[in-house]
C-alpha cells in the first residue's frame, strides 16, 4: 500500500464535492423535521432529482437546467408525502417507506435508456485572487457552484431558524402544532412549505450525485445517501451548523475509503466498502446514548399527526 | 366544505375494503402510466394480474410461482407486522434475510459431502439465528442507548449486501466453480436441497414455514399476552408501561421474532429457487415484505392474502415484460402506488368524512 498517493490538497476538495449532496438533503430535511414532520422518503426524492437532473442535462445541454428542474421534481414528490400525510393524515413512517420505494421504482422506470451516457459537467469557478492562492485556492476556492450554494443554504436556513418570526413559526408548529393551531398559525400550510422544501433540496441533492460526482446515471446510485441524510440530522442534533459538520464528516469517510481502495489496500474491498454504513451507526449510538441530551433537542412534535378538531 | 372527523373506533368495513378500494386505484392509474410508456392499459393490467394464473399457455409454469415467490414475502411480513403493531419499526428485513442465507448456508456448506438428513434441519436453525443476530443489532442498541432502529436496521441492509459480495467470491465460493463467484449449489446437493413438497404446486419447505408462521402469529395476537401487550404498547405506550409492560423486552421480542422469520426466508429461499449464495442472491423481498404487511393491514390473514397478491404482481410484472416488453422497474413502482393508494384511502377507516359546514357546538 502507498499512502504517498494521496494527495492532501485534493483529498479535501473531493471531500467538499462527496459531502455536498449528503449536505443538501440533510438540511432540507432538518428543516422538514423542525417542523414537526418526519419524511422517511429522503432517498426516493434524491434518486428522482438524480434521474430528472441527468435527464433534462444531457438533453439541454444545461446542467444548471438540470438541478432547478431536479429541486422541482424533488418538491413535486414530496408533495405527494405531503397531501397523503397532511390531508389524507396517513402514518408518517409508512408514506416516507412508501414515497422511497416510489422513488425508486420511478427512477430506474425514466432512466433505463439513459444508463452508461455521459452528460456536460458543472464547470469549476474560478474566482479571482481566491482560486490562485497555493494549495488554499486549489482545496477551497476551485469548485463548482453548486457546492458554494449548499454552504449559502446552510446560512441562509440558519438565519431564517434563528433570526426571523417564519422560523420561529415554523419552530413552534414542529413543538406544539396544538399551541401553533390555537394561536391561529396554518399549521398543516407551513408543513407542506417545509415538505416541499425538504423534496426540492432532496432533488438537488440527488441531482449533485448523477451530475458532478459521479457524472453518470446508474440504477440505484444513491445507496443510501438519502437514509445517510436522515442519520446526520440526528447526529447534528437539529442544528444546521452542525449538518455541515456531520455531511463533511461523512464525505470525509467516504473519500478516504476510495482513497485507501485507490492507493492498493488489498485486504476486502468489501469492508472498507460498508465502512460508511459502520461509521454512521456508532455516531448514532454516540449520539443516542446521551439520552438527556438528544431527546431535549427533538421537535416535541416530531412524526406526530396533526388534526384540528377546533 | 369537507370535514373529517375522527371516528372513535376503526371503521370494520372500510379496514376490509380500503385494500381493494387501493387495487383499484392502483390499476387504473397503473393503467394510465402503461398507456403513457406506450402499452395498451388493459392488456397490461390482463397481463399482469390474469394471465400469470389462467393463460392457457404459461400459466403452467407460472402458477407454481405465485406461492414460490408468495412464501418468502408472506413470512417476512408476517415478523415485520409484529413489530409494526408495537410501533417498532424495523425496515432492513432484506439484510436479516441475506444474513439469514449465509448463516444457514454457511453452516451447511460446512459440512459438505457428507449426506445426512439432519443437515437441512441444522440449516434452518443456523438461518433463524443468523436472521435473529442481524436483528439484534438495532434491538440492542434500541434498548441500550435509545437508538433509532429505522436509520440502524437499514445501514446494515449495506453492510449485509457488502458481507454477501465478500464471503461469495472469498468465503463460501465454489472451489469447484473455476473461480467464479457464487457458492456451491445448495439445492442440488440432497442432504440440503429444499424440493417442491407436492411436484407442481411451488409449495417447499419455506411456503409451508410461512402458512405455519400465519397461524401461529394470528394465535399469538388474538389468544396469547405478549400478543396482547403487543398492540397495547402500539395504540396506548403509557398504559403499556403502567400496566407493567416492558419496552425493552417488546423491542427485543419483536425484533428477534422478525429477524428469525427473515433468516429463515433467506435460508429457504437459498436451498430452493435460488440455489447458492451469489452477489445478487438479495432480491428486495425484505423491503416488498413492508408492503405486504401494510397491505394485510398488519393482520395475519391480510398478509397472507396480500402476499398472494404480491406475488402476483411479481410474475405478471414479469410475463408483461416479456410478452409486452414493459420495463421491469415499472412493476416496482406499481407496487409503490399501491401503497401509496392504501396509505392515502385509510383515512375513511379512522375518519368519517362529513360534508356541510361545521355545526356550532
């Protein structure tokens, strides 16, 4: 095995690029989760953003057409978990399960003839000054613009939680919808928003993985992205500061695994391949064991279903 | 104006008809997306849900299928709807039942060529443990630290997938296979083979276990205390507590009883049609499994029935692919619809829907 293969520089820019679709979906879906709704569907809206992104790219040429066509596919299936839980007030787990399978089903169905081509590709920034500096301008400042936008949502979804009266309804409907509903919030209107956001970051997401990362559409290739997401909203312990933490964290395993793979390690390819999967488990248990801790920072109202009888 | 309002004991006629209200549904916009890939709706949803049991050509052979692929489905729900009614919710079947597989067929494999009509049996047992670990894993940590069992059963449903690649290319590959991955073939070796009981009916061994497993799971619900304590922990978790019900045993029953049923599946699967343990022996009955239990309404009975119905759309996603050249994928998110349908009708079972304005109370 030589380790000297590995590059540094390029070891955290690949980081960036594995942790930013993880990234996008984790935030989205916190945003969902604070407001109370627990969509288990995150999978299925990325692989439909995955499968809509590379579709309308390589037919476009476009690939920025691509991820706004992808974040709207993402919203439009996330509509759908919303008008069955919401309206309809079926089981949260169950239509998230559902919407997954869904998603899946639909993605190998519109994808089938587009396995194995290759699509135009996001190109790289290349901002002044920034992307010139040494080894700093080659890790940070050389990427492309989708992996600045997820770093602007996650501000952005940190100051509209923290900072405006929407976020602070929107906290209050995930808390207590019963209190929300009484003081005359829509609580099921701000749950659809925030479903429809949730999906529409989901679509990016997913779109991220066929377009930049990969670039290429395969069946399945989310595996498990999507569940990985849900997991660091736990871990970050509904915080978006902390979802950034955590997707990087993530993306850090990942690309050091490959790396490994890549610099000759022979020993099972198979077990550095489920390390993720390993890794994402102990952070839960670490996470859950400080029970006082984590079952404080949980939406009170979290996967609960909300009907106004008054 | 449309109101719902909340009945205050589930309907007993709609529990019965929200099903079939959902295949319906289900076959008419199932039939609009057949229209909309270019096949003629009704010769789709003929195709699908008729010809695999009275085409006069191939539903010689399809037929013994529909219990051959019914079987697996029905006893994975079967565990799974255990742990449903508790509120326990465990979705990576499909890794307690690759698991389940290697155990048993590691076990067996252990032993070969020696003929003895104890192996099979051993087999089996191997299997259920091997189910019943996979599930332990989530159980314990549940119980131990509080950790969420979707997110973990699910992570290892990956790193089971990964265990399968690994052991048949390295582990338990066939030394006379010429270096191909996959295992030796398991269902033609006559101390482990698990043969069709009646020649022509698709009935082995593992359809058998999971008529049995419907049995005693209705029993263990209607007539039996854990059954009871069960569905009390689901609907009323406090009473469950103060009545003395503990939740780490619930966790840690429901979960080992829904890894050995998967196990098992797994093992009878890999001695019968499947035949060895290769890459792709994981086939995603374990999640399928998740449908069937909600279509069976998490009811023994259902579940059967609704693992017949499964199966069905199994074989006809399959003739329809052949004979009509439909993808294979559009099955899959058939399938989806149709819990996607049943998820959204169930709300006339626990709502009454009333029509007018709301009156003043």
């Amino acid at each position: 095995m030589d380790l000297s293969a590995i590059n540094p520089v390029l070891l955290v820019a690949s980081i960036m690029i594995s942790a930013t679709p993880i990234l996008l979906a984790a935030i989205g879906e916190m945003v969902v989760e604070k407001s109370g709704v627990l969509n288990l569907g995150v999978e299925g809206m990325m692989i439909t953003g995955a499968v809509i992104g590379f579709i309308v790219a390589i037919n476009t040429g476009a690939p920025l057409l691509g991820f706004a066509t992808a974040a709207i596919a993402g919203a439009v299936l996330s509509l759908a978990f919303g008008v069955l839980t919401q309206i309809f007030l079926s089981n949260q787990v169950a239509t998230g399960l559902g919407l997954t399978l869904v998603g899946l089903g639909l993605s190998s169905l519109l994808g089938k003839p587009y396995e194995g081509q290759k699509t135009v590709t996001l190109p790289k920034l290349d901002i002044p000054i920034l992307s010139d500096l040494p080894v700093v301008g080659r890790m940070l400042f050389s990427h492309d613009i989708m992996v600045y936008l997820s770093l602007g949502i996650v501000v952005a979804v940190w100051a509209f939680l923290k900072h405006t009266r929407a976020g602070l309804i929107l906290r209050a409907v995930g808390e207590s919808h019963e209190s929300a509903h009484a003081l005359g919030y829509k609580v099921i209107r701000v749950r659809m928003l925030a479903i429809m956001f949730g999906g529409a970051c989901a679509g990016l997401g997913g779109a991220y993985l066929s377009l930049v990362r990969v670039p290429q559409w395969t069946e399945g290739m989310t595996a498990g992205a999507g569940w990985i997401a849900l997991a660091i909203v736990v871990f970050a312990s509904w915080r978006a500061g902390r979802v950034l933490v955590g997707a990087y964290l993530f993306g850090g395993i990942t690309v050091l695994q490959l790396n490994l793979q890549a610099a000759g390690l022979t020993w099972g390819v198979q077990y550095l391949s489920m390390s993720p999967y390993l890794i994402t488990i102990l952070v839960l248990v670490f996470i859950s064991s400080n029970r006082s801790r984590s079952s404080h920072d949980a939406p009170a109202n979290l996967g609960q279903t909300f009907h106004a009888t008054r | 104006m449309i109101r719902l309002e909340k009945r205050p004991q589930p309907s007993k006629a709609w529990t019965v008809a929200t099903p079939i209200l959902a295949v319906i549904l289900t076959m008419i916009f199932g039939g609009i997306m057949f229209g909309l890939i270019g096949t003629s709706p009704v010769e789709a949803i003929r195709t699908i849900f008729w010809d695999p049991l009275f085409h006069p050509q191939f539903s010689g052979f399809s037929r013994p299928q529909l219990l051959v692929k019914a079987g697996p489905l029905i006893l994975i729900a079967i565990g799974l709807s255990i742990g449903f009614r508790a509120g326990i919710w465990n979705i990576g079947a499909e890794g307690q039942y690759i698991m389940g597989a290697i155990c048993g067929a590691g076990a067996g494999l252990a032993l070969y060529p020696m003929e003895s009509a104890l192996i099979l049996p051993l087999m089996v047992v191997a299997g259920a443990l091997g189910g019943w670990a996979w599930a332990m894993i989530p159980a314990l940590l549940k119980v131990k630290f509080g950790t969420n069992e979707i997110l973990v059963s699910l992570m290892l449903v990956y790193v089971a997938e990964n265990i399968l690649a690994s052991v048949s290319s390295g582990l338990l590959r066939n030394p006379e296979g010429m270096g191909f991955p996959g295992s030796r073939n398991l269902s033609q070796w006559s101390s482990s083979q698990n043969l069709e009981l009646i020649p022509n009916t698709g009935m082995h061994l593992g359809v058998l276990a999971a008529f049995i497993a419907v049995i005693l799971a209705y029993v263990l619900l209607t007539r039996h205390i854990q059954g009871y304590n069960i569905r009390l922990t689901g609907e009323a978790p406090r009473a469950a507590k103060f009545s003395g019900v503990s939740p780490a045993r619930t966790v840690l029953f429901c979960l080992g009883l829904a890894g050995v049923l998967a196990g098992m599946a797994g093992l009878f699967e890999v001695t019968g049609p499947a035949g060895q343990i290769s890459i792709d022996f994981g086939s995603g009955y374990g999640f399928t499994a998740i449908i069937v239990a909600f279509l069976g309404r998490l009811h023994p009975v259902g579940i059967l029935l609704a693992g017949l119905l499964m199966a069905l759309t199994y074989i006809g996603g399959e003739l329809a692919q052949l004979m009509l050249g439909v993808p294979g994928a559009s099955i899959q998110l058939f399938q989806g619809m149709l819990l996607f349908f049943l998820l959204g009708v169930d709300v006339l079972t626990n709502y009454r829907v009333r029509f007018g304005a709301a009156e003043v109370a």
